[in-house]
C-alpha cells in the first residue's frame, strides 16, 4: 500500500494527539479502540494491509505514548480499570517483540522508583507469564523470508537475556520473583522448548524457517553462567522429544550447530554435565565434532586437557559419545595417544596438581573400556612407550598417592593394551580411588557399543550368571558316602585353641650386654628375637647400664675389661682397640668410642634374618631409646651415617624417624627423669624393684581408706617443671643434617634422583626446629633452615616443596618474634613474596595450603609486634 494513500498516518497522529493532551476518558477510549482496530484479533479489525502497516511503522510510538500518559490519576479516568485493562491489551496482544523492547526501555529510562515503574514491572511479569517470550523468539525465526534487521535481533537478544541483570540494577529490593535468575532462565527454557515445538510443525507443513535466533539466546545464556537453569529444563524435554524423532533429532543438531564459537564450549560443556548418558548426548548433538572445529577442541582438548572439575559420570557421557557412533571413534583412539602421552609425561607429573592427574587416570581407562582389541593393536606400541614412560616417573615420586596411581593404571591398561604379554602387578593397598579406577576399567554394556554384540555370544553370556547362581543357590546332589568316609573323623567338633601360646625354649636377656651378645654373635633365632623384644625395655629401666656396658669385655673385681686395651673402672668409654661392622659382627677399631654409640650401630645395621612379627617397630623403638639416652653422642653418630657411603635409602630414612621420634621424646614436658643407676643392676635387684610397687600400693591404699581429712584437695600433683632435655641436644640433632646435603656421594645424590630422601630429610629439619622452640640454638637453628630453605624453593617435587613451607611455618613459630626482627629481617623479607606466590600459583593443592598458614604466621607476628614499636 502506497504511504502517501494510506489512512493510517492520519488515524494514528489524531489518536496520539488525544492520548497526549485529553483529560476526557470518553475521548481517551474513543482513541484507544480506533489504534486497537489495527491489532490482530479485533473484534472489527483493520484490513491486513493496514495491521501490518501499523505493526511495522507506528506501533512502537503508540507504545511509548501510552507508557509517558501512564500515572495514577490518568488510570481513573475510566472506573473499575478500564482505562488500565485496555492499556496493557496493547502490550499483550500487539508484536511481542516491540512491546518487550518498550516494556525493557521503559523500565531502564526510569530515574527512580515511581508508580510508572512498578506498573511497567507488573505488566512486564505479566508478559512472561502470558508465553508472549516465545513469540518474541518465535518471530525471529519465522523471518527467514523477509528482510533481517540484525540491530532488532542483537537488541531483542541483549535484552531477553540480560533481563535479571536489568531488573535486578533498576529494581532493586522491589524486585519481583519473575525476575529472579532462578525462575527466569527455567522460564526461559520451557519458551525455547515451545518455540521449537512450532518450528517442528512448519516443517512439518512444508514452510521453511530458521533456529538461529534461538541458537544465540541458548549460547548467551550459558556464557552468562545460566546452562544449570536453562539446561536443566530443555535436556530432559528434548531428550524425550528425540527418542524417536528423527525431525526432532535434525532440529536438536541444528540448534547447536548455529551456536556462535564463543559460546560453544559454555553449551557444551552444560549438555555435557546435564546430559544423562552417551546415548542422550549422541542424539542431541550428533556429529557435531566433526563438522565444528571449534566443537572438536572442546570436546577432544580443552575439557580432558586444560580442565579437570568435571565428574566421572560426565568424563564416562563424553568418551561415550565419541565412542558411540564409527565416524567419530577414529578421534577417540587420537584422544587416548595424547590422553597417555600426557599421563607420561615426567614434566606432567611434577607440575600437575593430584586431582588433575587422577581426572587423566579417569579419563584413560574409560578409552580403554570403549576400545577393542583391534583397535589398541595397531597403535600398541605407541601406547605402550607412553604407558611404561608413566610408570617409572610415577614409581620415582615421593608422593604415596602418585606411586599408587601410576601401580593401579598400569596392571590395568598393560592388561587392555597387550593381553598377550605378561601381566603387570604391584603390591599397594587400595583406597577409595583405586576401586573407583578399576571400576572405570570394566567394559560397558553392549548397548552402549556401536555395533550389536553378535547372537552366538550373548546367549553365553546370559546364561553364566545362572550357572553360577544354580551352585549357590540350588542344594547339589552329593554321591553317597562309602563305608571309608563313614568312620571318618570329619563331625568331631574341633578343640579351642585360640589362646594358647607358642612355648619358647630360650629364657629373655636380663642384661643389655646379653642382648647386644645374642643380637651379634648369636645363632639361636628364638634367643635373638628375644633379645631384641627385651632390648628396649632394658635400655629404659636402667640407662647407665646402656651407657656403660661393655660389648666385648669381662668384668673382673668391679673392673670392666676389654680385649686389647686397658682397664677402666666405672667409666662411660671404654679403650680398646676401636670398632668396626663387618660380615654381621661387631669389631673394634676406634679407641674412646662410646658404648651407646656402638649399640646404636648394632642396631642401624641389625637385619631381620627370621620372620619376626614387628621387627621394624622394634628396632626402631630399641633404637629411640638409645638415643634418649645418651642423646649427644648417638644423635652425632646417626648424623654422620646419614651421608656416609654403603648405606641403603631405607636406613637413611630410619635414621631421620628414629631422630625425629627421639626429639619428641626429649621435648616432651613433664617427661619422667631416669632414676640413677651405678652398673648394670644386679639379678637380685631386679626383681625386688619390679615387685616394689605392688605391696606399696597396697600399703599406700591401706592409709588412704584409714585416714580422716577434713578438706579433699587434689588428688593428684601436676607434673615438676623442668628444662628440656632437647635443649642441650639439638644441634647435634639438627646441624650434623643440614651440613652436606649439597655433595652428591656415589649412591647419594639428594639433588638428583633421591629427592624422596630429600623430602624426608626437609621435614625432619622442620621437626626438630618445631621441637626447639625456647631453646638457646633456636635462632641459629632458624637462620639455617631458612638459607636452606631458600636454596631449595623452586624445588620440582611437590613433597619437597611441603616440607620447605612447614619448616617456615616451623621457624616462624619456635623463634621469639623480637629475635626474628632483629636477626633474619632479610629472610623474612625475601620469604614474604615467595610464599604469596606460592600460595597463588603452585599447581599442588597442599603447598597452596601450607603457604598460606605461613602467611597467615607472619601477619600474625607483624600485628604482634606492631603494638610493641608504637609509642
């Protein structure tokens, strides 16, 4: 129609100008049923020409006009709502898209709460309960024969889904509940779900039109965070409308096909996690992964690679679905090479946080799972080489989960990749992780492979499961007995010998010198076990006698002799001709050595020649109690065989327990002095003091029941205050440790390939700083560990990089807050931006935790010492 012939020009501007300017509700009626003549749905309605030509070209500022004219007193012009009834008409049944974007324009061009505000907001609740956003969306879609008006549609999309930002800034605590993110979006999806129900009966009916619209609402709400809200709603209802659709099925794969490529990985990853399983995704995506590029990397890298929240169930839908269909397990197999290549990897290992390894754990046994062995033969020697790669990193970590995970994995794909060849096993014990690994391991249900399992299989499959359940469930017949079982003596109900007792030949050592003789030279394997059950208990009911003992000697006249040397009386050292290990006995070598230190020396080379129950809890105990007995020179002896040459790792790591165990006992408060003994206690000594406490707890108990008080104080005293035996001892405890760890020997290297030691030699040092708090070498014990500290920090094992941050956290709390001003300000200073660094970036989750607990530490010392300096 030719505008310039047109009569609705001249209608509209005689209708605005009333609206405008009248104060009369008859005149004001008069004008609002002349414009709604132009809507659909009129009860005397315009000629389609001139509705469309209204719609296209006046309908906006009749909108706005009536949105300027809205006030309270205006509303009664009319009784009983009239005037308000048929002003929302406009905005109900009019173009749902021009009424929404007057409604949103409305609502933000407001400069504060007003009655125009909350109306608008009413009318706009009212609006998205009415459905009228779907025919928002609807009618972009249906403009595919038309011309595109691209400003409309990026307008129409910013604000339908940005519409909880929008009201919620301008609203405020008026917000209403429609607006709220967690019934819009939901609202959302039902819209999107009705839209594509329509779209599905056009083609149906032969018209063509398009999703893209709905493509670009449905990518910006997931990039705005929504996919739970929206996705949540629209999976489950298509993945019932695509069970058996296949026009369903085309217009889902459409729908995600037009999604821009900065919103793919957002929608992915939501369908991903909403979808119940690979048959759902296989379906609501189709081949997706091979037609977008963008799609392919999310799929294949970004979510298997560059991120590891997602949970096992979604890691199980995704390979499934690259599984599910031939085209695309070509790319699942190229997933599973990089998948190990990256689980091999050393450099992987040591900067990959724990988690994040065992989600590519996950993720390489389930490809394992989807494969057949026809598959893994043509690529086997590839994996093979990445798997075994994997393994020895994993076996070199000092962390015990690493170790666990690289032994779990192993068995299982070596078992997957090559089942000719010999099978891997590993001793480990299983956690939580490990049953949840061979889980993944086990082959899925045949439905869920691509091609049907064939009929000769299935029936022996099906009938394994009732064969078994037949033997145990049904009673078998049993062949009658012969006359031979008859007399036999199976129905005799057997005797109880739960507590009886093995019956030892060979009598305990009452004498520590008895054990060290039966521990060195002894052939009687009963007396050797018992000498070393006896052996602690020995060293702690009299110390001197440890001390004093002599290992190769007679006592003749109360003066202790001993081979190649002269005679000392009552002396802790004993000259002789000095002491050496070799072939499993003890030979002296060293003038003035002292006895505990040979003692210790027995015991640090003892090795278990029976299979004695315990046996490294009792060495190690015999051994702390030497230590805690003379503590000096046996710390001084252990700390030089720490780097000495012919020792194996575990006696390097059993020297830093029994040190570490020794220091707590000597730091102990309130720890029983030793009671003095001159020589070894004598055989009829010994069982009077052992029978000494009984009859005087008798005794004592009979004045107890006998006595009258007046007043009940405490029953108990507290225990006497007295300095800590650690205090004299600690540098030789700590010095000795920290002094050449940098010297690599020529099978111990701590820098190199011995960095579980390494790590156990760090916390140890952390230990023994932790137990020397208020002691005199306290700072210079500090001060060390910190330059040590500071050598070691970039260190690339993680249980290395923990025990670096607990010695700080170990520093910060046993030196005096004054004496770490006033002596290691620099290393605080230096530390500080290490440890933020640390706690930000370090891809281990503990060390992440230990940094910040040390940061905390230092605040704590800066508030402390903040007051102390202020005037």
């Amino acid at each position: 129609m030719d505008p310039a012939q047109s009569a609705v020009p001249p209608t509209i501007r005689e209708a605005l100008r009333t609206l405008s300017s009248s104060e009369d509700g008859g005149r004001i009626l008069s004008a609002l049923g002349s414009l709604k003549r132009y809507l659909s749905g009129a009860e005397s309605p315009a000629p389609p020409g001139e509705q469309e030509e209204f719609a296209r070209r006046h309908f906006s500022d009749v909108l706005r006009c009536l949105v300027d004219r809205l006030s309270p007193g205006w509303l009664e012009l009319l009784p009983d709502g009239q005037l308000e009834d048929l002003w929302a008409s406009f905005f109900l049944e009019g173009p749902a898209d021009q009424a929404f974007l007057v409604l949103m324009e409305s609502i933000e061009g407001a400069a504060g709460p007003s009655f125009r505000l909350t109306k608008t907001a009413q009318l706009l609740a009212r609006f998205l309960r009415a459905g009228r956003m779907a025919a928002v969306m609807e009618g972009q879609c249906r403009q595919q024969a038309g011309p595109a008006f691209p400003p409309l549609q990026d307008a129409l999309l910013c604000k339908a889904v940005g519409l909880p930002d929008h009201l919620g800034n301008r609203l405020r605590r008026e917000n209403l509940e429609a607006f709220l993110p967690q019934n819009y979006f939901p609202l959302l999806g039902e819209e999107i779900v009705r839209v594509l129900q329509a779209l599905v009966d056009s083609l149906r009916g032969g018209w063509d039109c398009s999703v893209s619209f709905l493509s670009q609402v449905l990518g910006k709400a997931c990039v705005h965070g929504r996919q739970k809200e929206i996705l949540g709603v629209l999976v489950p209802r298509l993945t019932a409308l695509t069970r058996a659709n296949c026009l369903w099925q085309r217009v889902c794969w459409r729908l995600v096909e037009c999604v821009p490529d900065r919103a793919m990985e957002a929608l992915l990853t939501g369908l991903v996690e909403a979808a119940s399983g690979p048959e759902v995704l296989s379906r609501l995506l189709g081949n997706l992964v091979m037609k977008s590029k963008k799609a392919q990397f999310v799929m294949t890298r970004k979510i298997l690679f560059l991120q590891y929240r997602y949970s096992t169930p979604m890691l199980q839908s995704l390979l499934g679905y690259l599984a599910m269909d031939s085209q695309r397990r070509p790319l699942l197999i190229q997933v599973l090479k990089e998948l190990l290549e990256t689980w091999g990897s050393s450099s992987a290992i040591r900067h990959a946080s724990l988690p994040q390894q065992h989600y590519v754990s996950k993720a390489v046994l389930i490809c394992l799972a989807h494969l057949g062995e026809a598959e893994l033969r043509d690529s086997r020697e590839d994996l093979l080489a990445s798997l075994m790669a994997g393994v020895k990193s994993r076996l070199d970590s000092s962390l015990p989960a690493v170790r666990r995970l690289g032994m779990t994995v192993a068995e299982v794909a070596s078992a997957r990749i090559h089942p000719e060849g010999p099978p891997l096993r590993f001793q480990y014990e299983e956690d939580e992780l490990s049953r949840e690994l061979l889980a993944l391991a086990a082959p899925p249900p045949a439905a869920d492979s691509p091609s049907e399992a064939s009929p000769a299989v299935a029936p022996v499959a099906a009938e394994t499961p009732d064969r078994g359940s037949a033997n145990h469930g049904v009673p078998q017949a049993q062949p009658e007995a012969t006359g031979s079982d008859l007399d036999s003596d199976d129905e005799l109900v057997p005797y109880d010998m739960s507590g009886d007792r093995e019956l030892k030949s060979g009598k305990a050592p009452a004498y520590v010198r008895d054990c060290v003789e039966a521990l060195t030279s002894s052939e009687d394997w009963e007396r050797w076990e018992a000498a070393l059950r006896a052996l602690e208990g020995l060293i702690n009911r009299s110390p001197a006698a440890a001390r004093e003992v002599s290992v190769a000697g007679d006592v003749e006249g109360g003066v202790r002799v001993c081979p190649g040397g002269p005679r000392v009386a009552g002396m802790g050292r004993w000259w002789a001709a000095g002491a050496s290990w070799a072939g499993g006995e003890l030979r002296h070598a060293d003038p003035c050595v002292q006895v505990s230190v040979e003692l210790a020396k027995v015991l640090l080379h003892l090795e278990e020649k029976t299979s004695v129950v315990g046996f490294e809890g009792l060495r190690q105990r015999a051994l702390v109690a030497v230590v805690v007995t003379d503590p000096a020179p046996v710390a001084e002896y252990l700390t030089s065989q720490f780097y000495a040459l012919n020792f194996s790792l575990r006696q390097r790591m059993d020297i830093l327990d029994v040190l570490t165990l020794a220091a707590q006992e000597l730091s102990r408060p309130g720890r029983l002095p030793k009671a003095p003994h001159c020589g070894s206690p004598s055989p009829a000594s010994q069982p009077s003091s052992t029978q000494a406490p009984a009859w005087r707890a008798v005794v004592e108990e009979r004045i107890r029941s006998k006595t009258r008080r007046f007043t009940q104080g405490s029953a108990r005293r507290g225990p006497d205050a007295s300095p800590s035996e650690f205090n004299l001892a600690a540098g030789y405890f700590f010095f000795p440790l920290i002094r050449h760890f940098d010297r690599p020997l020529v099978t111990f290297d701590l820098l190199g390939e011995d960095q579980l030691v390494l790590g156990r030699l760090v916390h140890t040092l952390g230990v023994l700083m932790y137990l020397a708090v208020n002691t005199t070498v306290a700072v210079a014990m500090g001060k060390a560990l910190l330059e040590f500290v500071w050598t070691l920090r970039f260190h690339g094992d993680a249980y290395v990089r923990r025990g670096l941050l607990s010695a700080v956290s170990s520093v910060l709390l046993s030196v005096p807050a004054e004496r770490l001003l006033a002596d290691l300000p620099d290393e605080l200073l230096e530390a500080r931006p290490w440890l933020a660094d640390v706690a930000e970036q370090d891809p281990d989750e503990d060390c992440r935790v230990l940094a910040v607990k040390a940061l905390l530490l230092l605040e704590k010392l800066k508030g402390t010492l903040l007051p102390l300096s202020s005037p």
